[in-house]
C-alpha cells in the first residue's frame, strides 16, 4: 500500500471519528426533551367588566419553520410544540385596552421529523437542554391596531410589540396576530413573526449531508383561549 493511500486512508477515518464524536456529544447533551417543571401563568386582572381568557395548551401549537438542505434536496424542516401558556384581557366595551400577559413556551419540548436534529437543538442551537434556557417568553408591551368593536364569528387583526425572549437574549419583536370570537367564553387565532437565527445566537452544529440552513426563522403561534371556570389552571 502506498504512502498517499495510507494518508488518505487516515484522513477518512480520522473525519468518520470526528464526525461521530461530534453526533455521539449531541446524542448524549440533548436530553429526552422532556419538561422540567409544568408551565407557569402570569394572571391578567385587566379592566372591570374585561374578561380574562387562558390559553389551553391542549388546543394550542407553537412552530417553527426554516429551510435547509438535506442530502443535496432541499427540506422546510418544522419543529412544534404544545406547551405553552398566558392570559388574555379582553375588554368588550372597549377592546384597545385589551392586554396579554407574559407568553411561556418550553421550547425544550419542541420536535421535528428527525430525533437527531431535536437533541441538536436543545444540546446546542437553542441550549434548551439547559435548566435556565427550558423555556422561552414572549412579554408583550403595546398591542396596536384593535378594532373599535369585536363581533362573534368575526376575525379580526391587530399587532403585538415586546420582548421575546430566548437562551437568555433579549430582542424586540412584532406579532402580526388574527383572532376570531368564536363564542363569548373562547377565542381561536394565530399570531406570528420572523426572527434571524443572530439574532439569538443559533448556530448551526456540523451535520453530514446538511448545508445552507436559513438565516431567517418563521414562529408561529396558534392558540385557543377560553375564559370563565374553563379557564381556572388545574392545581
């Protein structure tokens, strides 16, 4: 066997061991992606005569999307979870004075197609395998474009400016949000926004067979929210 078949050889086998060390250290840092701690709800006094409605995370999804190239194809990965939580005021007589408390969402439960690239997300583009990075909040500050009257069965659009909060960064982002009334005591809508990945420090780990990850992030929240003893967390 020759010299440069031996260096060639080592070269390869030294890349196969890099490569597998590397998904063996995601594989054990990325954890089962199971919650820590049940979600938390910053209650929502609001107004008199304002109603307060709690989101159900039952009903509800948070997502992600991007896209990327896998294998040489091109792939929209999407990755969601329902975990999530927050209170709505909403003032009928009077619906800008309407007010959201703090979103939580454990973003170490979100999933995607691929167990791998789930346990590469919390080992290290989100770090949400960590305790003090588990969850993600959206802490609204000012809500504008409510209509002067809110009908049941009817949509209607407005934006959401605040903090969102992720791995422990800090940025300043608007939800274009839809909700529909569908009765007095639920709420059915969606809101979303688009992030850059540095904007949060998201760095894409080395993966055979991926390439050219997106920069820009799509979330997406779709909620329901009921209001009266449906609404009461569960002790």
């Amino acid at each position: 066997m020759s010299r440069i078949v031996k260096l060639i050889i080592g070269v390869v086998v030294a890349v196969a061991l890099a490569v597998a060390g590397g998904l063996l250290y995601i594989y054990i840092t990325g954890g089962s992606g199971e919650a820590s701690a049940p979600l938390t709800v910053e209650e929502v006094n609001g107004d008199e005569g304002a109603l307060v409605f709690a989101i159900v995370p039952e009903e509800s999804l948070v997502s992600f999307e991007l896209d990327e190239v896998l294998m040489g194809q091109p792939k929209t990965v999407v990755g969601t979870t329902n975990q999530i939580s927050g209170q709505i005021s909403v003032n009928p007589d009077s619906p800008a004075e309407s007010e959201i408390g703090t979103i939580e969402i454990n973003v170490r439960t979100l999933a995607t197609d691929s167990g791998l690239r789930d346990r590469a997300i919390r080992s290290q583009i989100l770090q949400s395998a960590q305790d003090d990075f588990e969850f993600a909040h959206f802490i609204p500050a000012e809500i504008t474009g409510m209509p002067e009257s809110v009908t049941v069965g009817e949509a209607f659009t407005f934006q959401v400016t605040g903090d969102l909060v992720i791995k422990g960064i800090t940025q300043s982002v608007t939800f274009e949000a839809t909700v529909t009334a569908v009765s007095e005591t639920r709420l059915e809508g969606s809101a979303n926004t688009t992030v850059t990945r540095e904007m949060y420090n998201m760095q894409i780990p080395n993966a055979p067979g991926v390439a050219n990850v997106e920069e820009e992030v799509l979330l997406t929240i779709n909620f329901v929210a009921v209001s009266g003893a449906e609404a009461t967390p569960e002790a």
